[in-house]
C-alpha cells in the first residue's frame, strides 16, 4: 500500500486562460520595450545628424538630390569621414600647426575662448584618464547620516579644494535617477567609501532603473 507525500496532495493553482493571457502580454511588452526604445533613439539619432549634416554637403555628393527618396545615414557616414580627416590633419605637421592658430583665433574671442577652453580641457581630461574613470562603483552616506548613494569615484582631488580638504579625498560623482546625466560632485576621503563589487554598467543599471535592475541576470528571465 502505497501513501502519497504531502507534497504531492498539494496542487498547484494552475491560471486561468485569461491569466495566461495577461502573463504573455505583460512578457512580450518586457521583451519588446527595451527593443523599441533602443530602435527609437537610434532612429532619432541618425535623423538628427542627418538633418544637421546634410545640408551641408555640396548638392553633387547628396543622394537626397538625385534619388527619388532620403538615403538614412548618411550624415553619419560623412561625420565619420570628416572626424576621421580631422584626426590625420591634427596628426600632421602643417595640419597641427593651422589647429593651433585656429585655438589662438579662438583664444582673443571674448567668451567663446571660456567655453572653448572649458571643453577642450574636459574632454583631453577625460581621454587622459578614460581607464581610471568611473571604473569603482561605491557607496556613501548622503544626503544625510543613515542615508546611502552609488557613487562613481573618477579621479583623486586635485586643483584648488585639495588644498583646503587634507587627508586622502576622491571626486566622487552621485548620478540622480533615472537620468544618469545629471548629478552631484561630492568631495570624500576614500576610508569613508563603501567600494561596491559592481562594473560601472551595473551601477548605472541600478540607478537608471530605480534599484530594480542590479546585474544583468535580472534581464534574463522577465517572469522575475
């Protein structure tokens, strides 16, 4: 005589047919979201260096003039080009020379030289240091004791506060959410920072999704 375990009296609910529905429908809207957005902004994109780059590309060299419909792209690919033609002209004796007396052109212009240099110096900052920066993802009380943040440390304090803030401090970047590109930079010495077994695309997951996504095994399965 055989007794079932209690494990098998148990059944399971099984759904409904319009549960099941619901399910299905809620997974494919899961799957097809992220596509959608990513197709979305890729289209915005390209259309948006289309339209600035187009027209400036002489008639003779624009398939939009002799075809019966817009050719997608390539603005993009002329951009390409043009960086690229850039980059070997900067490269160049002559080409390095006439780069630099362009900046000093800039340089006499009121207000223009300010935001020029700005940029120019955060970009050669931030390609100087493109394998240090936001590579540590940390954790940090703020805005108050008790409280917690991520935070990505970039580089160590330098420049002007590092000569009135002693001690071993980091630039500490807190991003808001869900805009990763906006945030605060925060001065803290390093003993006080959490560093966080994470990637920085981890990171950056967490905060965009709102702490809903931590690594990428949470978009794996969208029944989770």
């Amino acid at each position: 005589m055989t007794h079932s375990s209690p494990e098998h009296d148990i059944k399971k609910p099984k759904l409904s047919f319009v549960g099941s529905i619901r399910n299905s429908f809620f997974t494919g809207v899961i799957v097809a979201l992220p596509i959608a957005v990513t197709l979305w902004l890729i289209i915005k994109f390209v259309d948006f260096v289309d339209r600035s780059v187009k027209p400036l590309i002489p008639s003779e060299l624009n398939p939009d003039t002799y075809l019966p419909f817009s050719v997608p792209g390539v603005g993009i690919v002329v951009s390409i080009i043009a960086l690229w033609m850039l980059g070997a002209l900067a490269t160049n004796f002559l080409g390095s020379r006439l780069i630099r007396f362009g900046e000093g052109v800039l340089a006499r212009v009121p207000l223009v030289s300010n935001i020029y240099g700005t940029m120019k110096q955060i970009v050669v900052t931030m390609a100087q240091q493109k394998d240090q920066a936001f590579k540590e993802v940390c954790l940090l009380e703020y805005p108050r004791k008790d409280l917690y943040a991520i935070g990505f440390i970039t580089s160590d304090l330098k420049g002007a506060p590092s000569k009135y803030l002693t001690g071993n401090f980091v630039c500490v970047f807190v991003p808001t959410t869900p805009n990763p590109t906006s945030g605060f930079l925060l001065f803290v010495k390093r003993e006080d920072l959490t560093i966080l077994d994470m990637t920085p695309e981890e990171g950056a997951k967490m905060i965009i999704s709102g702490g809903m996504v931590t690594s990428n095994e949470d978009l794996i399965d969208p029944k989770k």
